[in-house]
C-alpha cells in the first residue's frame, strides 16, 4: 500500500506541473476537432481511426476534409470509396481506410440505430475498433472515464516510474490502481500533449522543465 500511496502521490504532482508546462502547446487532435466539432462521437470515432498509423499532422486535416462532406454516418455512405479515398488521402493505407470507414458507419446504423455505442464492449465489435479507439471515443466522444493509452502514455508513463510495463494493455490495468478514475481523461490529454511535444521516442527536451525530475530516460 505505501507503494501505491508513493505513485499516487508522484501522480498528483505530475499531473500539476503538467497542467502549467503544457499550457500553449498544441493540443492533442481529438481535443482540437472537438473545440472545432463539439463533442460528437461518431466523429471522435472517424478521426482517430484516421490517426492510426498517420501523424495528427496528416490525420487531422484529412478528418476535416471528410468533415466537410461527412458528419454523420448516413451521410458518410453516401459518398464513394473513391471520394473518400480522395479526401482522406495521405493517411496510411487510404484505400482500406475508406471501406473501414464505411463499413464501420454501416453497422452503427445497421446494429446501433445510427448511433454511437457507449460501452468498450460494442464500440470494439465494430470493423477496425482496438482498445485504444474504444477507449479515446468513450473519453473524449462520451466524457466517460477511460485511459485512452497510446504510445505516448504509454511511454512516457513507464518514463515517468508510475509503471513498469512492456505494452499498452499492461499499462493501462497498472495506471488504473494509481490515477483516481476522475483523472483518468485529463492525465491521458495531458500525456499526449507532452510527448507529442516534448517527451518523443527518438528525443527529449525535458531538461527545461521540471517534469525532468520525474524522468526515468536521464
């Protein structure tokens, strides 16, 4: 127990420093869409299965794009693969891309009556929908608790000590017994922003900051 009241602890002063470091920096692009969008599920859903494999640089734009023609499932079926092809493209693998997005609209109406499931269980029978998808549209499309963890919490979270974990599985089932169920979406925001930023996989530029206490890379 003193071992989870010290994570706990070194969770809340993160989380702190994290709030004031990462202010003015580009935010993650679920964050941005829904300042842009509102909180809307279905595209919560249509941009991160855009993002997969695809830097939010391409991603992002691409979802706006489709965004302009699309907005809701219905719709989305009404364009082509090769409109969306068009659209969506230079995302990873474009073409399978636009059948995905398309099937995954089908069945939303098909099976969902048009609407965006709300449990972890649905969402991830749907084509192309993984743990982090599910996860992210729970969060951010639904505002319900979830740790959406990517590659950068989960790096930046064995980084950082609060787990010691090889995949992103693992990591969210260890983060769950350490980050009160209420911090789950901000802590997992804030991550993102902070490797997307400064803490990457290839280099850091923590040294500037003092999050760089906490950081196991040096």
């Amino acid at each position: 127990m003193s071992a989870q009241r010290d994570s706990q602890k070194r969770v809340a002063e993160i989380l702190k420093l994290l709030r004031t470091a990462t202010q003015g920096m580009v935010s993650p692009a679920s964050e941005i869409l829904i300042k842009e969008y509102g909180r809307d599920p279905f595209l919560v859903l249509i941009a991160c299965l855009l993002s997969l494999r695809t830097k939010d640089t391409v991603s992002l734009p691409a979802a706006r794009r489709l965004f302009s023609y699309a907005r809701m499932p219905k719709d989305l079926l009404k364009l082509s693969n090769e409109q969306i092809e068009k659209l969506i493209y230079p995302v990873a693998f474009y073409r399978t891309r636009a059948q995905n997005l398309r099937d995954v609209s089908r069945e939303i109406i098909e099976r969902f009556g048009g609407e965006v499931p709300s449990s972890r269980e649905e969402l991830m029978s749907l084509p192309g929908v993984g743990l982090k998808t599910a996860n992210l549209v729970l969060s951010m499309g639904f505002g319900i608790p979830a740790l959406c963890v990517d590659t950068h919490v989960h790096r930046i979270s064995n980084r950082f000590g609060l787990v010691s974990t090889k995949t992103p599985e693992e990591t969210e089932r260890e983060l769950k017994n350490v980050i009160p169920q209420k911090d789950w979406i901000e802590y997992c925001n804030l991550l993102v922003t902070w490797g997307q930023n400064v803490c990457s996989a290839r280099g850091q530029k923590c040294d500037r900051y003092p999050l760089a206490q906490f950081c196991g890379c040096k």
